[in-house]
C-alpha cells in the first residue's frame, strides 16, 4: 500500500483544485485529478490515454451516485464508508456538479466523452424482519456485506488492485464474527454472479468448507445452484456423512485408548502400592532376623 498522507488527498478530493478529469454518473459529476485515480485504476489509465487529448467525461451510469462517491473517496484516502450503516461523523463528502443530460451508448465517445457503462450486478436483497433483534441484526449484516461485495466487483471491473482487497477483507471480517448460514446463501450467489474476484472466491470457499457441516446439516441447498450443482452437493453430503462416521469412529478409538491408559495406570498404581508394602515388609523381616541374630550371639 502507498504512503500517501489521506489527509492532504482528502482536502484535495474536497476542494477539486486543478481537476483535471469529470466521472459522471446519472447525471452528477465529479472533478477528479487524473494523476490520482489513473494510478489506483488502469482502466481509467487506459481511458485517459487513448479516449482524450485535453479534456474528458468518464460515464459510470451502471451504477448508483452514493456508491461512486465510494470509489472516488477509495481513490483519494484508500478507505471508504459502508453507506448500508450510519454516517459517522466527519465523513468527507464529495460535491457533484448540477445534473446534465448523458450519452447513453456504451462504449461511444461524443465531443470528448468516454461512455464507460456496465450493468450494475449487486442486487437488492433484504432479509425479512420480523422485529425480533436477531432478525434485525442479521439483515444490517446482509446489507453490509452486499455492499462490500458490490465494491469488490466494481473495483474489479475497473482493476482498482487495492480497492478490491480491501473490500474481500471487510466481507471475510464479517463473515467471520457475524456468521449467519442464511446470509452466507445470499451473500455467495452475489459474489459468483458479480466479480470474478479470486482473492474473495477462496475467502468464501474457506468460509463455506469451516462451515460445511452446518450447511449440509440444515437439510437445504448446500449454496445456490450456480454455485454448486446438484451433483456436486449430494457428493459433498455424502463426503460430509462418510467424515462424520470416520470422526465418529476415531473419537471412539481415542476414548478407547484413554480408557486403557486410565486402567492401566490404577493398576500401575496399585502394583506399586503393594510392591511398596511388600518392600516394607521384607524390611520388618530384615530388622527382625538383625535382632534375633544379635540376641542368640549375646
């Protein structure tokens, strides 16, 4: 990660001094400083140094306005705000210029305009609540976690290395200290239909091989089909239940061997206590002849 001090680029982002570049999105725009976000995206790079010569508009309209305010503060401090919890306070917030009419082709460039569209993939999915706390809390969690996902994929798609990382490590975060096998269903058909990201692949193949045999022990689908198929679940059952019965089967042998080793030490114990009788005895014996000898010489 670079060294950069957040707070000299966050006053930079905030007051948009010598920008240089325009991202747009639904109709809001964002000065930005080429020599920033080109060096944390190339494909941003590569938009700047063959769409424009002077001047350029990158249109982002496959996704929402809060979420590029995201990126654009990932870009400039190397950290951003889950905007599914409640702002904290002093929170940068980025300025967008007054709503204007976009060009809607993708991929067309019009009077020095880039259209860099793609289809926004994070759905909207809430859990049901039914006013019970652990119901409440598991869908801020479900919203959480979809966001961070929905910032990997975007940071993927725009090769954003740092941002992508940063995103898979929130979600393992989560995964791990809010585990939740209802959230984890949602959560992996999200990531399998929206980033190909490795780094959050293996994160959530991890997750789900710790977890397996609750998964499988809920009678439901292990993960969605797209994820695994049906062939691929009944074999994983069947691996499951075949590793229950030979875990089964050691825990057994081992309190086998416990057992034993508990026998055999009390009968250790007890053949030492009588050697140690039989030791004391032999020298009450010993003492007596000593005596009776010492009697018959007198």
């Amino acid at each position: 990660m670079s060294s950069r001090t957040p707070f000299n680029y966050e006053e930079l982002m905030r007051s948009q001094k010598y920008t240089d570049l325009t991202l747009s999105c639904q109709g809001q725009e964002f000065k930005v400083h080429r020599a920033i976000v080109c060096t944390e995206s190339s494909v941003f790079a590569a938009a700047c140094d063959d769409g424009f010569k002077e001047t350029a508009t990158i249109h982002l309209d496959g996704f929402d306005v809060d979420t590029v305010k995201q990126i654009i503060m990932f870009m400039y401090t190397h950290t951003y705000h889950d905007i599914t919890q409640a702002e904290p306070e002093g929170v940068a917030v980025l300025g967008a210029d007054s709503p204007q009419e976009t060009a809607s082709a993708v991929g067309t460039e019009t009077k020095g305009e880039l259209q860099l569209n793609v289809h926004q993939t994070a759905s909207v999915v809430e859990t049901e609540t039914k006013g019970e706390t652990g119901e409440v809390v598991r869908s801020k969690t479900l919203k959480s976690l979809l966001f961070h996902v929905k910032m990997n994929s975007i940071a993927n798609y725009y090769d954003i290395s740092e941002l992508r990382h940063y995103a898979s490590t929130k979600v393992q975060n989560i995964l791990n200290t809010s585990w939740s096998s209802r959230d984890f269903s949602v959560v992996i058909r999200e990531v399998v239909n929206s980033t190909k990201d490795k780094e959050l692949h293996d994160i959530l193949s991890g997750v789900m091989a710790a977890h397996i045999d609750e998964l499988i022990g809920l009678g439901e689908d292990i993960a969605p089909p797209e994820v695994i198929s049906d062939f691929a679940g009944n074999v994983l059952r069947k691996l499951t239940v075949a590793t229950k019965s030979m875990k089964d089967i050691l825990v057994r042998s081992i309190k086998d061997l416990q057992s034993q080793l508990h026998g055999t030490k009390q009968q250790f114990q007890l053949e030492r206590s009588a050697h140690e009788s039989t030791s004391v005895k032999m020298k009450g014996i010993e003492n007596s002849t000593l005596l009776f000898s010492q009697l018959l010489a007198s």
